[in-house]
C-alpha cells in the first residue's frame, strides 16, 4: 500500500488482486491530492480499483471516503479526461453527496409509508406488481417502487421523479465544482469525455443487438440514438447530451458585448 498526506488529507491505494505499476499509482496520487487540496477536502480518501469501467465515489458522514476507479477504461482515457473524472468524483465526496442522497431517499420512503394511515382498506398485494416489474426492467431502489395501495402509487410516481431530479442536479453542480478546479485544457476538452460515453453506449447497443431488428426497436426502449440512455436505465444523471452541451459552453462561451 502506497500514500502520502498533506496535513488532514490522506490519499491512498488499498490492496488489490491486479496492482497497477507504480508509477501509475503515483500519477493518480498526486492528481487526486492537487484536486483534492484545491477543493479543500480533508480527511482520508481510499482508492479501490476495479475490472469494470466504472469511476463512482463514496463518502459518509464520517470515516473515510473512497473513489473506485475501473482499470481497463481509466487507462484508455487522455490525462485531461482523467482529470475531469477525478475532479468530478472529488465533488461529490466534499459535498457528501452519497449521504444527500441516501436522506432523500429515506424521506420519500417515510412520506410514502405514511401514505397508507389515512387509507387503510385500499391496500391490496396486487400492487406489488408494479415494484416488481421495474425491479426486473430498471434499477429503481425498492424503497421508491415499493407500493400497496393506490395512494402509494400515485406517491410511488413522485418519488421517483422528486429523487431523480435531486439526483440530476447534484450530478450537474459537481460537474461545475470540477470545472473551478480543472486546469484549461481540460476544462476544453471535458465535454469530448461525455461523447466518448455516448460512443461507447452506441458501440455496446449494436453489439447487444446486432442486425436482428426487433431487439435494435425494442433497444430503443432504454437508448436514444445519440447513445444516452433513457430515463429507465439511468434516472440519476442528466442525459450525456445536456451535460455535453454544458461542458461546451464552459469551454467556448459566447462573448458578451458591451453596449457603445
């Protein structure tokens, strides 16, 4: 295990079955540390490398934070597109967006429950049909499907919407923390990271569904065309097309002219 710390700060790797050489180690230490002093996090930040592609971070209220990050598709990206990935991920830990997060799921699931008092002869195990069903389609957390009445359902509907949208900002405001810490290129470079998921998310569909064109029809149940996926698939980001389209005004603002 490799560290290093500057004052309440602490970045290290844990161990892991397929180590990544040391100078690599090293490279996303020292990234992470200068991120990380500039948006003024303290406390101990662990990094858990994984097979898969994903870059998700984890923080609570106390202890240590984590940032686990996939290999094989870290190394496939640019130095600034890296950046970008850290930073963003840094953001949610100094806002403890794991925990926001988590709360606000708790809260619609009481508000929901508390649903059923003014009810009670309405409940029927028939709607738990309806949970079950986007258990299978979706990866909506049982605590905003589950549902027994029709009161809950109609509750059901505004959870998941209400929870989505917090989501959604969260996710845009570290997308902007990231950015005041970014150096200037990647600040210009950050929306091609997005495209380059869009591309990927394409590349995965038609070798999902190949030529068969009932699949690619039924695919397009959970994908757009432009590779973002839909609502279903993932209701706690914002399209990969909105935050593009953000990340490319930051890099190319419109000029304001002042008035002669």
């Amino acid at each position: 295990m490799s560290s290093i710390s500057y004052d309440l700060l602490k970045v290290n790797f844990v161990k892991q079955t397929e180590p990544w050489p040391a100078e690599t180690r090293s490279k996303i230490e020292k990234k992470l540390m200068d991120l990380a002093k500039q948006l003024r996090i303290n406390g101990e930040i662990e990094i858990r490398p994984l097979k898969d592609d994903i870059c998700s971070s984890m923080a609570g209220l106390i202890g240590k934070a984590s940032i686990s990050i996939g290999i094989e598709g870290f190394k496939k990206l640019s130095d600034e597109h890296q950046e970008f990935a850290l930073a963003h991920e840094l953001s949610h830990i100094k806002y403890r967006d794991t925990v926001s997060k988590q709360f606000i799921l708790a809260m619609l699931g009481v508000a929901k429950i508390a649903l059923i008092f003014p009810f009670p002869h309405s409940l029927s195990p028939w709607y738990l049909l309806l949970p079950t069903v986007l258990g299978i389609f979706t990866k909506l957390p049982l605590s905003l499907t589950i549902t027994l009445s029709p009161q809950m359902t109609i509750g059901t509907i505004i959870a998941v919407f209400s929870y989505s949208y917090f989501s959604k900002w969260r996710e845009m405001s570290a997308d902007k923390t990231a950015l005041s810490v970014c150096s200037k290129k990647t600040k210009t470079e950050a929306w091609k990271y997005m495209k380059n998921q869009q591309e990927q998310n394409i590349a995965d569909w038609n070798r999902m569904f190949g030529s068969h064109l009932i699949l690619r029809i039924f695919g397009r149940i959970f994908m757009r065309a432009n590779g973002d996926l839909r609502f279903l698939v993932d209701y706690e980001h914002p399209s990969l097309q909105t935050r593009i389209n953000y990340l490319r005004s930051v890099a190319s603002p419109i000029p304001q002219f002042k008035n002669a």
